[in-house]
C-alpha cells in the first residue's frame, strides 16, 4: 500500500472485501492494523481458523480499542447443518463491536438464511456496498423537486469525509 500511496493518485479511504479467508485476514487488518482500511466487507469469515483464534483475539483488542474509526459488514451464510459454532461465533464478533466505544466506528450484520458459503458471495456483497456508502446516497427525485438539496448533500459529504481523511496512515 506504501508503494501504490507513493506511484498513484489515491484517497486516504480504502476498502477491503473478503470472503472465506479472504475475510479472516479482514479481520486481523482490523483488529492488528485498522488505520489500514476505512470500510471493511466481511463475507462469511473463516472463524474456525485455529479453534477460532480470531474471536479470542477480538475479545482482548477490542476490549481495550476505543478509537477505531470504520464501517464494517458483516454477512454469514447458513452453515448449521455443518456446524452451528459459525453463526454464534460471527454474532459474538458483532456484538463485541456494537459494545466498541469508538464513537467512529459503524457496523451492520446480516444473517442470509438462504445462502450457503460458496453462494452468500454476491448477495453479500451487494447489500455489503449498500452499507457502506450509504452515508453517499442521494435521493435524485428530492433533487428534481428542489436542486437546493445538493448543497446539503456537499455539507454531509464534507463531514463524512473529514472523518475519514483526519485519520493518520501509519503503515
């Protein structure tokens, strides 16, 4: 990431979407290097990597972590017919971040019953994006109606912005 900062054009705001183990490594850029990235997209985490190290983990750092500044989502598959430890143990990782007393950090989950783990990809990621960039959204029928409404929506933009650009990179 040092070197795309240095080569390219980018924005302090940076994403990451995993699934599987893609999300399980999410999860330790949250919870070891959260400066990292601003939005974070976890699709179906691989929580039964080492007995579940990373819920462990999630208990002792955000215990004490009252400055994360991110949102996050969350999406599990249902997978109780293998093993119904993967449900409670995503949910158990929700509430340890609704209980976060980072004024800054914002997180959403979404159980979709319907979707195993190879199929809970697509769904998730799209109400997963809605999530997140719906500080973002504006309705274009209240623009049509009175054009004024942009330049609230700029205000709100700014603000959300500010938050994300005031934080510090440390890489």
């Amino acid at each position: 990431m040092v070197e795309i900062n240095k080569s390219f054009r980018t924005v302090p705001q940076s994403m990451i979407i995993g699934h599987s183990l893609g999300g399980l490594f999410a999860l330790h850029c949250l919870l070891e290097k959260p400066q990292l990235f601003s939005y974070y997209l976890l699709i179906d985490p691989s929580w039964f990597w080492d007995h579940n190290y990373i819920g462990k983990r999630s208990k002792e750092v955000l215990a004490n972590r009252v400055d994360l500044k991110a949102r996050i989502y969350i999406a599990l598959a249902n997978n109780m017919q293998e093993d119904k430890r993967h449900y409670q143990w995503g949910n158990q990782f929700y509430k340890l971040l609704k209980e976060n007393k980072s004024p800054d950090l914002k997180v959403d989950f979404r159980y979709f019953e319907d979707e195993k783990h190879l199929t809970v990809t697509i769904p998730a990621t799209y109400y997963g994006l809605r999530y997140l960039f719906e500080p973002y959204t504006i309705d274009i029928n209240e623009v049509t109606k009175d054009p004024s409404v942009l330049v609230n929506y700029s205000a709100k933009i700014k603000r959300n912005f500010s938050l994300i650009l005031n934080r510090t990179k440390v890489l």
